[in-house]
C-alpha cells in the first residue's frame, strides 16, 4: 500500500528529514583522516538524541537471518556500496565515504545519504561522486504528479552511463515517513513513460548507488556490507521527497 500522506505528516516527516540532514552536515565536519567511523556514528548518535530523535537504522531487522543493523548510520567507505557497518575502520586521505542516516522524530522517517571526499581524493573518485549527485538531482526533477517512476530511473541511468559509470540494481529507493521503508520501490534505471504513476502527497527516496565499474555488487559474510563484485569504487546520495501537483519538494535539506 502506497501511502498518501496528510498535511500534518508531511510537517512531521519535513522535521526528521531536516534533522538526518544536519546530521550529516555534522558528519561531514568531523570526517578528517584519522577518525574512525565507529567514532562518527558516534557524534550521528548523540545528536539525533540530543534533538529528541533516533536513528532508525540502530537495531534494524535483518535480510535472511542477519543480526540487527548495528550502527546509528551506515558509513560505506570506497568499495564498498551501501550498508556499511561502522566500527573501529580509521579513515584515511583519499577516501570516498558514503554516510546515510535515517532520524525517527516522533515517530515519522527522513532518510538521507551523501559521498564525502577525504582531502584530495585520485579519479575517478571526484568525476563518480559529482554524477551520482547530478543524476540524483536530474532523477528527482522529473517528480510530478502524473509523471512515471520509469522517468525518474530513466534520467539517472541516462546520465550515469553517458559518463561511463553503472547503476546498481540490486537497492533502490523507497517509500518513506510513516514507516522506514514503505511501497513503492523506485529503480535508478528504467525506460520513460514506465512504471507506477506517481500521486501528490507520496513520499519516497532517490537514492542511486553508481559503481565506477561493473554493476555488480556482493555481501559480505557480516550480513549487511555490500561491496561492488570488480573492486571498483562506488558513490550514493540520497534524498526524501514529497510530490506535490507542480514538482517536488526536497525534505532532507538541512
Ligand atoms: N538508510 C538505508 C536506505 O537508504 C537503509 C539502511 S538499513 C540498515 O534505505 F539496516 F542497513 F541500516
Ligand atoms: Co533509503
Ligand atoms: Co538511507
């Protein structure tokens, strides 16, 4: 069931998308060589606390017998795509480190991620980090009521591999705010004119995870870390968006 949410959860959902952003703008100012990411879940951890939310991640269920997800966010450094467990790994200059948090504030789910650089990072870590944010932002602009989900993973997969580069198709986006993951899916690929039409009032994320090589993608043993399958670095960013009868409206923004 797809939810279309009221005037008042669209103000709830706007407030814990609000705070997983400056959550990560925190994140982001921390994140030097030398800390570890056990350490930066950490800082996620107090502050979503501190302003009265949780992280939802913190204690997720399982895919297929995998323990609970442990961490406050997930920290996905280089190769490794998404979920990303975070723990005593010490950060290092050059690094590609992909943070996602998801706040829970008085119930209601904002659910962002983004690619941080660690000081100068070699290419094609800064090419592969810039076009999965412009096909991030080129897919969210084709949200309207009435336009196709096909549209959207249609200009991501379009811009992604005019560069070269290669969507992932094993994760994708998802309805969001009043649970963490609700209906529909939404593919980063796809063809035009495609696929659910979307309604005013739905919530859901775009969040691409673009491989510099192969789409492919593996889990590690932990249950949760997925790697891309060649080796190749990967970049994601993420956003919650509300539809509305002209466009969009971007929540996660801090
Ligand atoms: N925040 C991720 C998403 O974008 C989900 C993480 S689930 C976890 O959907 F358990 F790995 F944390
Ligand atoms: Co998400
Ligand atoms: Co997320």
């Amino acid at each position: 069931m797809i939810y279309i949410k009221t005037a008042q959860q669209i103000e709830k959902i706007r407030k814990s998308s609000r705070l997983a952003a400056q959550s990560l703008d925190l994140a982001g100012q921390h994140l030097k060589p030398g800390i570890t990411t056990g350490d930066l879940d950490k800082i996620i951890h107090q502050f979503l606390v501190e302003n009265g939310a949780t992280p939802a991640t913190l204690g997720y269920k399982g895919p297929r017998g995998a323990p609970p997800f442990p961490g406050a966010s997930c920290i996905s450094v280089n190769d490794v795509v998404v979920h990303g467990i975070p723990g005593p790994l010490v950060i290092m200059e050059g690094d590609l480190v992909k943070i996602d948090v998801t706040a829970r504030l008085d119930s209601y789910f904002g659910d962002t991620a983004r690619t941080f650089l660690v000081g100068s990072v070699p290419e094609p870590g800064p090419l592969l980090a810039r076009t999965t944010q412009e096909a991030m932002i080129l897919g969210i602009e084709q949200i309207k009521a009435g336009a196709r989900l096909g549209d959207i993973g249609h200009a991501i997969q379009t811009h992604t591999e005019a560069r070269g580069f290669s969507v992932v198709r094993a994760f994708v986006g998802h309805g969001v705010g009043i649970e963490f993951h609700e209906a529909p899916n939404v593919p980063h690929f796809g063809r035009p004119g495609t696929g659910y039409r979307i309604k005013s009032g739905m919530i859901f994320t775009v969040e691409p995870m673009i491989n510099a090589g192969d789409s492919e993608v593996e889990l590690l043993d932990d249950g949760w870390t997925v790697i891309t399958a060649d080796g190749s670095l990967s970049s994601q960013f993420e956003h919650s968006v509300l539809v509305t009868a002209s466009g969009y409206e971007i929540l996660t923004l801090s």
